[in-house]
C-alpha cells in the first residue's frame, strides 16, 4: 500500500510543480518569438530603406519609383499600411537621398496590447545614399 500511496503523491507533486513553472516558461517562450519577431522587423525595415535610397539614387528615379521599391519589400510581412514614409531626394546643394521608414511597435507587436506600457517606441530603419550625375 505504502508504494503505490508514494506514486500518487508524487504525479500531485509534479503536477503541482508544472502549474507553477508553467507560467513562466511560456513568458519566456512568448518574450523570445517577440524579440525575433521585432528583430525581423527591423531588419526588413533596414533594407526596404537600402533598397529604397538605392533605387532614388539612380539618375532616372522619381519619388513614386522609391515608394514603389520600398512597398514591394514590405509587402511580403504585411508592413505596407502602418509605415510612415520620409523620403527626402538630393538636390544641388544636397546630393544625397535619403529613405527613412518608421512603425509604432504596437502596431507590429504579435502579443498585441500584452506589453502595452513597454511597447511606446518606434522601429526606424534608415538608409541614404549620394545620388548619381548631382
């Protein structure tokens, strides 16, 4: 009797143990997709920017040419709607084009409103380039 009494304690015990634990290591779990999904935000965000400042820098580019390189590198991550464009193109004085593109993390967040209070910043990729022929 005494043998089968100790299992049955034991499964209560571990169960009881995973009920605690558990909690924590889905935060955990939860935090580390969070982080490599902001992380392949930012990097998407990067080389839309490179992609971008490289297309303006092409001597026959237009504004509309830039816009249009940077939507199709977004696309494929769903980034189109809540990213806010600053295209700034070179001029005489300032040969350089730059691309900068920026997303409230809130807006990108995969736990949505979980971490509201830790969520108040933005995702900046940034890029520029000196433009050919200015």
């Amino acid at each position: 009797m005494r043998l089968r009494f100790g299992k049955k304690q034991s499964r209560a015990a571990a169960a009881v143990e995973l009920a605690i634990v558990a909690p924590l290591l889905f935060t955990i779990l939860f935090g580390i997709i969070e982080f490599g999904w902001m992380f392949t935000i930012k990097n998407t965000m990067v080389n839309a920017a490179r992609e971008g400042a490289r297309t303006g820098a092409l001597q026959s580019s237009e504004y509309a040419d830039i816009v249009a390189r940077v939507d199709t590198l977004m696309l494929p991550l769903g980034l189109s709607a809540p990213v806010t464009y600053t295209i700034i193109e070179a001029t005489d004085a300032d040969p350089f084009v730059s691309v900068t593109l920026t997303v409230p993390q809130a807006d990108v967040s995969l736990v949505g409103n979980f971490f509201a209070d830790y969520l108040t910043g933005n995702i900046v990729g940034t890029a520029s380039m000196r433009k050919e022929g200015v």
